[in-house]
C-alpha cells in the first residue's frame, strides 16, 4: 500500500492512497474462505461449493465490504501515523467513472482514494492569572418578594357575576371570531374564552375595546398586530374580531395569608415567601452566570489568536446564518427593519462564527488538559430532559439518538463546556459587584 501526501498547505492535508490490486484480491479471497464453508447454496453440500462459484456469487460485495473498511481504517491510521486531528470529519473522494469501479470491485484495478483534511491548529493556551471577572449580583427585596405573591393571588382569585359594566381586572367571558381582509383566520376563533381585562394576555388594544361592555353585548374589536408576531402571515396585519359577550364577572379578594399558601401545596405563608425568594434567586443566578461566561469567554477570545480550518467557520456562519434568516422570515422582517444591512450581518456574524470555532477549540483544548469528562449520568438526564420534551413519542426520541451519533454529540457539548468554564472560574479571579435588576437583566448585543 502507497501513502502519499499531495497537499500540505496551512491547515489543509490531502492524503492519496493506493492499495494493490492483489492486496484487496488477497482479503477477498481470505474472506471467501470462510465464507464457503457457511454459505448454503442449492445443488451443492455444505463446505463443497466451487470457489469460483463463491466468487462469482459474492466476490463484489465482498470486496464493496473491504473498500469501506479501508477507507475507515486507513483514515484513522493515517491521522494517528501522522500526530494529526482532524478540525472535521475527514472528505473522502474515489473514482467516479463506473467501468473503474467495476474493475476495482472485481479486483482487476488497484484501489485509489484521497483523504482531504483540515487539522486543528496548535496553539498554546494562555495563562489564567490575568483573567478577572466581575461578578454581577442582585439582592433580592421584600418588596420584590411581596409583588410575586400578589400576583399569585390575583391568578387564583375566584370571580363572581356582575350585571354592570366591565370595568378592569374584570373577566370576561366570550365567544369571538377574529378575520383579515374580511376572512377569517386560523387560531382566531373560541367560544366562551376567558379574558381578564389588563391582564395583556390578548393582542394589544383588544382588551381596552373590552371596558364598558356588559353581558349580551356584540361588537367589533379592531387591533393590528404587532410587527414582531409570532405568526409571520399576521405580523403588522390589521384585523376585526367579533365578539360576543357571555357573562362578566368581578374578582373576590384573596387573601395572602397560610390559606393561600396550602392552596398552592405549602405548610404557610413563610414555605411560599421561602419558595418565592428562591424562585427568584435562580432567576437572577442564571443571568449571574450568562454574564460571567460572556465576560470570561470574552478574555479567553482576546488572549488567543491562530488561524481557524475554514470548513469549521463556514459550517458555523451556515448555522448562524440559516437560525437568523429563518427567524426574519418568521417574524416577516428584513434586514433594514433590524436597522442593518444583509452586508453588514453577513459580517457581524461571520465574526461570531470565527470566534464560536476559535473558543470551542480553546475550550476543548483547556478541557482535555484538564481531564474534564462528561459522565455517563450526566448524559442520561441530558437524555431524559430531551425525552420529556415530546410526550408520547419517548420511544421515537430515544431511538433517534441511538442512531444518530452527532445527536448525541450535541447533548455531550454544552455539558462538556459548561465543565470547562467552572474549572476554568474556580482559578481566575471573581468579584462581586451589587448591580441593580435592570443592569443584570440587560441583553447583550450579540449571543455567546
């Protein structure tokens, strides 16, 4: 067997191998062996079937069989022999003319491929100790604690019919039937739906139309949609409802007090403010910590700079690229509408894509130095949390990931590097710094 290197330029490698015609006959014919004394072939006994017949039967599956496997053994020994990692997995590229193919399957042509491969870039990983980290934290009030509980009991308040008018925080119930252009629309239509008037549950505008009306009532409500709704077709449209007006009724008083916490399965009202503080704390710490990787990500991001595999960068703006457009579409938007140009996008997100590979590459690097592994557990709960998002079809979810190894990559990675960055965060130095719930809830310009 040949192994030549034709290509090395920068982080591109191209491999061409050749492997003898005889080599190839040599393990077909070993093959065929074995094979003869298991195969049952009619007119013949068991172990005395002719050779020729063997290999005229299953001399080209055989040998399809020992292409693959060559190409997977002589790629994988090709990288080790070489102290070389592949940046993606590698593109193989044999003959395409069909009589040569036919002639490499009967073994009357030595077997020819190419390995093209871009490496992943040596690179020295820069040193923590001038990594700092400002740690945002929020307290959290009384106040804030007292508001959540108020409006959980405004959500569990018990209503009452009233012959008046609907005044708010009143609930309405109606039946309606929402239209554009005059024809009505899919998902605009219910029957005695429930409405609490300033609850901002419906579209904008629709539940003011609602004040003053009173059971028996008919109207038109008239709305636009917002410019960024969910449902491109009805974004920026203007629509009539007509509504037909069942029953009004007013909100009792609830109480806050150990009544209301047991309604809500807890021992009394400290249980709730205690579960409430909580809810609220994991709220705040999970913006803590977005802020935290942003800033760490981005000091790991300036301290490294080397020459990225291209294939990795393009594959990474085509993921970005497709999520961004499909979103504007979604949405029914342009560029212009996002005050940018398709130009300038294409740039701002080839730069995330270059520093998404450039960080992943980092990350991976600091990792296994560190000997950071994901477990076995931890991949089973990634698993079952993306089983329980699809009730009904677990056994579907599961086999999907059972065969799909790039499926299960994609539960391993983010796992994988939020290990690295606690490693990374318990050797570099944080502080906190007290900020107020608006500075920590700020949304960066661009994502991680």
């Amino acid at each position: 067997m040949q192994v030549t290197e034709t290509i090395n330029e920068g982080l591109k490698r191209e491999i061409a191998v050749v492997v003898p015609a005889k080599d190839m006959i040599a393990k077909r014919d070993e093959r065929l062996v074995d094979l003869k004394d298991r195969v049952k072939i009619n007119g013949f006994r068991p172990g005395k079937v002719p050779m020729s017949h063997v290999t005229k039967l299953y001399g080209k599956s055989v040998m399809g069989e020992l292409v693959n496997e060559t190409i997977e053994t002589e790629t994988k020994n090709a990288l080790s022999d070489r102290d070389e990692k592949a940046a993606q997995q590698p593109k193989i590229s044999m003959t395409e003319d069909e009589k040569e193919a036919e002639a490499i399957l009967d073994g009357q042509k030595d077997f020819e491929f190419k390995i093209e491969y871009e490496v992943i870039p040596p690179f020295e990983i820069a040193a923590f100790d001038k990594i700092k980290i400002e740690r945002p934290v929020v307290d959290v009030t009384d106040e804030e604690i007292t508001e959540q509980i108020e409006r959980i009991a405004e959500s569990n308040a018990t209503y009452t019919t009233k012959k008046g008018k609907a005044a708010k925080n009143d609930r309405v119930t109606m039946d309606y039937v929402g239209k554009v252009d005059g024809e009505p629309f899919e998902g605009g239509a219910d029957e005695n739906s429930n409405l609490v008037l300033g609850s901002q549950s419906f579209i904008p505008g629709f539940e003011d139309q609602l004040i003053g009306t009173k059971a028996g009532d008919e109207l038109e409500v008239k709305v636009t949609f917002p410019e960024e709704y969910g449902a491109a077709h009805l974004a920026g449209k203007d629509a009539v409802f007509d509504v037909h007006v069942h029953e009004v009724a007013k909100p009792g008083k609830t109480e806050i007090n150990d009544e209301l916490a047991k309604t809500l399965g807890l021992d009394d009202l400290d249980k709730l403010k205690e579960v409430i503080q909580g809810q609220i704390e994991s709220q705040y710490g999970s913006q803590t910590r977005q802020k935290v990787k942003r800033q760490l990500l981005d000091q790991l991001d300036e301290q490294h700079t080397f020459e990225l595999p291209e294939g990795m960068v393009e594959q990474e703006f085509e993921n970005i690229w497709s999520q961004i457009t499909n979103d504007l579409t979604q949405a029914n938007k342009t560029f212009e509408d996002e005050d940018t140009t398709e130009e300038k996008a294409r740039e701002d997100y080839m730069k995330l894509a270059k520093r998404r590979v450039r960080l992943g590459l980092v990350l991976a690097e600091i990792g296994e130095e560190a000997k950071v592994e994901v477990t076995e557990t931890e991949m089973q709960q990634a698993l079952m949390q993306q089983v329980q998002q699809y009730p009904g079809q677990e056994k579907e979810i599961y086999e999907f990931f059972q065969k799909n190894p790039d499926a299960i990559g994609g539960l391993r990675a983010p796992i994988f590097e939020e290990k690295v960055v606690d490693h990374i965060l318990e050797q570099v130095t944080v502080e906190d710094k007290t900020v107020t719930k608006d500075e920590l809830m700020k949304e960066d310009e661009l994502p991680l």
